[in-house]
C-alpha cells in the first residue's frame, strides 16, 4: 500500500470506528427494547424482594413502558442515522460520488440489520431478564436525557389515544391468565407436576360447591339415637371418627357424635344425646371455601346437607374440602376406589359417582353437563330410569354398559371407545 492509500485508511479510521460505535448502540436499543419486553415480571419482583438492587430498577423503569419505549426508540433512531451518514461518507470516499451512495445504502443495511437488530434481540430474548438488569443503570440515565423529547410524544400519545380509542378499564391480572402463567412454569420445568395441580386447585377452590363433593344419602353411615352401645361400637369399628346421629328416619338428623366421646362415656350409661353435639345444616349450592370458615369457626369436621324440603341430602366433611387441595388422602381403614380403571385396549370400568367432566376428558369428548355431575347420574339421564344390569346404549363415540348396581342406583359401568367412528366422523368431516 503506498503512501496515499495509508493516508486516506488513516482519514477513514475515526469514520470507522464511529460507524462501529454506533452498530453497538444500535444493537444495546434493539436488545433493551426485547428485554424489558420479555422479562418475567414475576422473576423480576422475586430478585427484588430478595435484595437485588438492579432488579428493582429494572422494575421501576419497566412501569412507564412508554417513556422506555420512547426513550430506545429515539436512541435507536439517532444511532443509526449517524451510521448511515458516516457509511454514506465513507464509501463516497472510497468509491466515488456514483457508486458510493448506493453501496453505503446495502452495506449498512445489511449490518444493521444483522448486527444491530437480529442477533442482538434473538440474545436478549434468551435471557430477558439478565439484560434488563444489566441495561437499567444506563437507560435510566437515557430516560432522563430524553425526559423534553419523551414529554412531547407523551402528549402526542394521549392526543391520539383521545381521538382514536376508547378507555379500558384495567382489570389486572385474571384466573385465566394466572392459570396460564402456571402452564408456562410447569412446561419450562421452574416447577413440578404436584406444585402446579396444587397451585391450580387452590385457584379453583373458591368455585366449587357443596354438592360437587358431598357424600350422598345412599352412601352415609349413621346411626339411631335409639341404637345399643354395641351397634354404634360396630359402625366405629369400621373405620369412623364421626357419625351422624337421626332421630326414626335419614332426614331428621339431630347430632354428630364422635368417637372419642363415644368411648369415653359408653361405660356411663349415658344416652348418646348427651354425647354427641349439634350438627351443622348447610345447603348444596354452598361454595366449600365458606364451608370451611363455618367450620373452623365451629371447630367442627362435618356438616349434613339438606334440600329445600329440610330432607337430608348427603354430608361432607373438612377431610372433603382439604381433599380438593391437595388431592385424595386415605387412610388405613380406606377402601381405595379408583374412578376410572383400564381393563383394555380403549376399555374402562368408570366408578359411578366419578365426576361426569373428567370422564369426559378421558374419552376425548368436548363436553360439559349442567344437569348432572356424576357418571352414575348422567347414565340415569340417558336411560330416563335407573337401567338394569346387562342393558346398554351408544354415546358419541362411546359405548357404555351397565356392569354393576345397588338396589336403587348404579354403582359401575364399563365404557368402550370407538375410534374406529372417531375416524369415520373425522373423515366425513374432511370430506364436507
């Protein structure tokens, strides 16, 4: 290279190294931008509370998004201008005032593009949260630079929000989006199966019912104020801390006794009247998360459910609600009863009182039943009477026949799964 050619590189350096400051800080406004865009703000206020000073900039800036947006976007904008017209000088240098214009235009295009745009945002949103830390300190500064630009376009911003939309109110964060925030979390392995299901059943909680839990009429075990000593001590013996206490029928229930009291006063004599204590009456509809406060402030386990007519209709005890916590517990006198258990290929035998939408779940099937909540009573439903043992019918794409019942209710059913008409509804689907 002779001595011109080192004189005009020497000439071009400081282009040069402008040029490439500014694809830097081109690159910085991309990946802020993405950042604090992206962040799990969730993440974010968890660093805060446990001390992280950058974090909780971080989260100060991200709550006037638009004087950060504002702020990147002016900065961007500036940046790479200025790399525009250094590149257009120094390629008008290089090859004249022809060509060089048009070269610049593709080059810095081209750069920009890769280096100040699509690398750095694909890096930041890899780790949105450690840039967002990592930018706060210097776009705070930038923020408050920019504090008359950003003012103007805030007042440009409420003008056209006032001209061309209409006010929302802001309804903060919903079931639906927390239930989501708890899918994300789960998928991404932050948290395991049995932290989500608990995370989820206590959001649910608060809409279920009495009557979507209780244990029917049919099913209670309880005993006449009229029975023997020996006859209660059989009922407990089966496994029993409580017993509902009737007076001559199911529905004119007049106290709970409990076993500990049971065994410490049999021996006296004393009528169980004076041993047991009142009941507590609640009606189906009644959400279990106000269930559970009456019976705490109660400090009772179990309250008997009547219908409108005072008739009893089942009970339910504190071991009911806690169960739609944290799932079924048993114990050592539990007879584990599985709702749905698989006998073949697409073939189960389903428990009739499991829960109607979880078996529709199951099979497949885009469902739900306001009328009924159990198996046993959505088959009831179809039958338009209580079927006998062997009888049968087709459902959608399942077929269901009756294997088991009591005297007056169903007790099994066995389900089979067609896929076969699955296919056959799929393909005239496709065919329409």
């Amino acid at each position: 290279m002779d001595g011109d050619g080192l004189s005009q590189l020497g000439d071009n350096i400081p282009i040069i190294i402008i040029m490439a400051v500014c694809v830097l800080l081109s690159a910085y406004f991309s990946a802020t931008e993405t950042a604090f865009f992206s962040m799990n703000k969730i993440r974010m206020k968890a660093l805060a509370n446990e001390g992280n000073k950058k974090a909780e900039k971080a989260l100060n800036i991200a709550e006037d998004l638009d004087s950060l947006l504002s702020t990147v976007l002016i900065g961007n904008n500036l940046v790479n201008m200025a790399c525009s017209s250094m590149a257009t000088v120094l390629f008008i240098r290089i090859l004249g005032q022809d060509i060089g214009p048009t070269v610049a235009t593709i080059a810095i295009t081209a750069i920009v593009l890769m280096f100040g745009e699509i690398t750095p945002k694909s890096v930041s949103k890899n780790a949105p949260e450690s840039f967002a830390m990592f930018s706060a300190k210097f776009i705070s500064v930038l923020i408050v630079v920019f504090t008359p630009i950003n003012w103007l376009i805030s007042k440009w911003q409420n003008f056209v929000y006032k001209k061309f939309s209409k006010p929302e109110e802001d309804k903060g964060v919903t079931e639906e989006e927390i239930m989501t925030m708890v899918e994300e979390a789960h998928s991404e392995g932050e948290i395991d199966g049995n932290e989500s299901e608990l995370i989820r059943n206590a959001i649910e909680f608060y809409d279920i019912e009495v009557e979507d839990i209780y244990t029917s009429r049919v099913d209670m075990v309880a005993v006449e104020a009229g029975d023997s000593v020996e006859e209660i001590g059989a009922q407990f013996e089966k496994g029993f801390s409580r017993l509902p206490v009737y007076h001559d029928t199911i529905d004119d229930i007049i106290g709970v006794l409990n076993q500990k009291d049971f065994e410490k006063y049999k021996t006296t004599g004393k009528p169980i009247t004076e041993m047991m204590s009142s009941p507590i009456f609640v009606v189906p509809s009644l959400k279990i998360s106000e269930l559970l406060k009456l019976l705490q402030s109660r400090k009772s386990h179990m309250a008997i459910i009547l219908d409108e007519f005072g008739g009893t209709v089942g009970l339910v005890t504190l071991e009911d609600i806690i169960e739609e916590l944290v799932g079924e517990i048993w114990d050592e006198h539990d007879i584990v009863v599985e709702p749905f258990v698989q006998v073949g290929d697409n073939k189960y035998k389903v428990n009739c009182g499991a829960d109607l939408d979880d078996m529709f779940e199951l099979f497949g099937i885009d469902e739900e039943s306001e009328d009924v909540t159990t198996v046993g009573g959505w088959v009831v439903e179809q039958f338009g009477r209580i079927p006998r043992v062997g009888e049968a019918f087709d459902y959608d794409i399942l077929h269901v026949y009756v294997s088991k019942r009591a005297p007056r209710r169903l007790t099994e059913v066995i389900i089979t799964k067609h896929p076969e008409r699955e296919q056959t509804d799929n393909t005239e689907s496709d065919k329409e």
